[in-house]
C-alpha cells in the first residue's frame, strides 16, 4: 500500500470506521472522482481479492435515454479538521539449537510511523432525494458500450454521490525502521558470528488542495429492458443479464502457475527481472495487474492496447510486451479460470503479489535467485497453503544449503512475520506458527515464491 493509500486508510477508520466511505488509494484518480461520475466496481477474480474501484470516463447523465439529467447538489459543508498521526512498533526473537552443529539466535526490532496533517476537510455532495424523483422511470441505453462492456464480464456500476476534500496544501510523510541481529555459534570452532541489518525508509509527499481523499457510492441495479434503480439501503447493485455470474472469486491451485516453467529461459529471466523492479513500485503493480484483468476479460483486446503501456512503468511495460500475443503465440487469452496459459498464470501471480504487504514485496525483490528457490522448497515442506494455526517441523540441520547462512535465515524470518508467520526453534527444530489473524497472507505467499521460483529456474 502506497504512502498515500495508508494516509488515506486512516483518515477514513477514524471519521466513518462503520460507515460506507472509500478511501482513495492513488492521487492520480483524485481529479477523476467528481461528483455524478460513475466508478466501476470490478468483481474479484480470485478470492482473496476485495473489489477494485475505477473510476470511468462517463456521468449517469451520458448513460440515460431522453433529456439530460440535471443533478442538484447539497451545499458544500465543513467535515472536520484532521492532524492525524499513527505508527506501531514490533520485534521478535528466535533461537534453536541443533547437536552437533551449533546454535543461531535472531533478534528484530522496528517500528512505523505516519503522520497525516491535512487540516480542514469538506464534503460535497449530491441531491439523492432529488436524484431519485429525476431518474425515476428512466431508462439505462443498453447498448452503451460501457454497460456492454460490464454486463459481459459482471462488473457493476455505481454512482459517486459524496466525496470528501482537503481545502489546503498538506504534506503526508511516513517513516520505517527495522533493524536485526544474527547471531551464530558453531560447536567446531570458538567463534561466534554476528551480523547486523537495517532498513529504512522515509517518505513525504506534498497534496494539493482540492485533492479527493475519501467517496461513497450507490451502486446501479439495471433490469435487460433498461430500466434501474439506486440501491440506496445496503443493497447490491447489478446488470441483469442470460449468464449466471458468481460473486465469489476462483479458489487457483499452485499448478495453475506450471505454464511459467514452459516459458522459454530467456522470457522466464526478463519476467523475473522485471518483476523485481515492479515490486518495488505499488502503483505499477496495481496498474499491471488491472491492465492484466482486462485483457483476460476483454474489457480491453490486446491487440489494440499499445497506448495502454505508455501510462505504465518502463518494467510493468516491459512485462506485457513479453505477454502481447501474436496470431501465431500460443499465449492465448482464455479467460482468468483458464489452466495451461502463461497469460493467466502471470495474472495469478501479480494477484498474489499485490495481496502481500509492502515489507514482503521489498524483501522479496532484493532476494537472490538461489535464496528464492530454497525457500520455495521450505514452503512446501511447512505447507503453508493449507491455512492451519501450526505446521510440520523442520530439522534446523535439513534446512536447503542457501539458507543456512545467517542473512539469508534472518530474510527468512522476516519475510513470514509479514505474513503473520512466525518460526520458533527448539531442540534443533525449527516450527512455524501462524499469528492471530493470518488470512490468506501464507497462502498469496506461497503463490508469489513459487511464481518467482520457476522463472528464475535457469533450466530450459
């Protein structure tokens, strides 16, 4: 999550905790979210996903037969003034024994800090009674090529009625700190072994007034004869259609990511690269995975979206390039359920990645092919995708050679704890135990390890 998205997140858990409001989460769509404009909620394709907003380039006015739609607008009114500041600090320690070999002892430490002064904020919004009373007995135009669009792939449409504002210049800033400690004592030798890391980062970003921080929406349920209603009390939007669509996400298998080792040596070690680079970049990783999305669906045929990678990083680009079918590829878009193709197997693996947190993502860019691998082969040993609160032991002395170095066995480490994974050891055992609230973290993990592992498998 981007500084911007985490400041934004807060900002609406501490003035609508129970209520409806949407934080924005790129300040590239501030200028798009106006109010009566209409924002697509896309559906998950997987199940550990939340719906996606996208704002479109259409108001409900451009979508209705008849004369315009003149909205009216409530008096803009003064919200609050927020100096919002929030931050957490963590740590553990590790230490196992194994006979005959040594011992190793890790003990980590951070802490986060963000600080969200925005002032005074506004809200605007629109005339829902009178909204209600000008659409009623109006008709959707169903072959509007926004609504033929949805209805194919099960999106749905609703309406931005409420937005909330900053009325002055703010800087939002974010601090991370982590530090660990290694240490290693190995029985055939006096020595003792320790190491030191440390990472950080600090970033700020000045926001412009007027800039769009939270909305709300009502959702469109529109009949096939055109005809629609605001869902105004909690109730779903949709698009009636012939086809039945499922609500809930695809349940993948990790053999849905095996068309990555038929790659050729060459495109899996460019992929690889490239991912390393879009990992680090949030932003990028959204707008490759939702460009990803629409190729599949058919939002957006492939072969007509040269433009689309202008908007894209230099690596998310480069990646798509790689995946850009021709006639005679065998990388054909089935369909997001599909088995076998490369296409759906990179979009699974950009959907897990963008479910990890940034500290997994910036650890897992920075790690060494070797390292990668062996941890893969450790995952499927702890068996992590099963979601369970305990898992298999591991001997300390059978851990894959590359991790038994004392900076890689500390990446280890802390790459579980984003996960809500921690290890313990004891009498040359190593368990891992899953926190209080894990989720489907361990589980989008060991998708991301073993996408990543088979394209830096230098095998052809």
């Amino acid at each position: 999550m981007s500084t911007f998205s985490k400041a934004t997140a807060n900002i609406v858990r501490q003035i609508d905790p129970d209520g409806s409001l949407i934080h924005v989460s790129r300040i590239n769509d501030s200028h798009k979210l106006v109010l009566m404009r209409l924002v697509i909620k896309q559906k998950p394709t997987f199940f550990w996903q939340k719906p996606k907003y996208r704002p479109s380039d259409y108001t409900l006015g451009d979508l209705l037969r008849g004369q315009p739609l003149r909205p009216a607008f409530l008096p803009e009114t003064d919200l609050l003034s927020y100096q919002g500041k929030s931050g957490n600090i963590f740590g553990g320690q590790l230490g196992a024994t194994a006979h005959g070999i040594g011992s190793v002892a890790l003990v980590g430490q951070g802490s986060s800090k963000i600080q969200t002064p925005v002032g005074k904020l506004k809200k605007q919004e629109v005339d829902i009674k009178k909204l209600v009373c000008d659409t009623n007995n109006r008709k959707v135009v169903m072959h509007h090529v926004l609504v033929k669009q949805l209805k194919r792939c099960g999106h749905i449409l609703a309406l931005l009625t409420e937005r909330i504002i900053t009325t002055s210049t703010c800087t939002i800033s974010e601090q991370c700190s982590r530090k660990g400690l290694v240490g290693l004592m190995v029985k055939t030798t006096p020595a003792c072994i320790k190491t030191h890391l440390q990472m950080d980062r600090d970033v700020s970003m000045e926001i412009p007034p007027g800039t769009v921080i939270a909305y709300r929406l009502v959702e469109l349920a529109i009949e096939k004869n055109g005809f629609f209603e605001l869902c105004l009390y909690g109730s779903h939007g949709d698009i009636e259609s012939d086809s039945m669509m499922l609500d809930d996400g695809l349940v993948p298998e990790l053999e849905n990511l095996s068309p990555l080792a038929e790659l050729s040596q060459s495109t899996r070690s460019t992929l690889f690269q490239s991912f390393c680079e879009v990992m680090k970049d949030r932003d990028a990783l959204s707008d490759l995975e939702n460009t990803l999305q629409e190729w599949l669906t058919g939002d957006a045929p492939v072969e007509t979206e040269q433009n689309a990678c202008v908007y894209l990083s230099n690596s998310a680009s480069a990646i798509l390039d790689l995946l850009r079918p021709d006639p005679d590829s065998h990388m054909e878009s089935d369909g997001p359920g599909t088995p076998g193709s490369p296409l759906t197997a990179v979009h699974l693996l950009v959907s897990a990645m963008e479910a990890l947190p940034d500290e997994a993502l910036s650890l897992l860019s920075e790690c060494s092919p070797d390292v990668l691998k062996a941890f893969n082969d450790l995952l499927n040993v702890l068996d992590l995708k099963d979601q369970k609160k305990s898992y298999s032991p591991v001997l300390l002395e059978s851990l894959p050679r590359p991790l038994q170095g004392d900076e890689a066995f500390h990446w280890v480490q802390q790459l579980l704890i984003t996960s809500n994974v921690n290890l313990r050891g004891e009498a040359g055992q190593l368990w891992a135990e899953a926190g209080s609230e894990p989720g489907v973290l361990p589980l989008v993990l060991c998708f991301t390890v073993q996408g990543l592992s088979a394209l830096c498998d230098q095998r052809n």
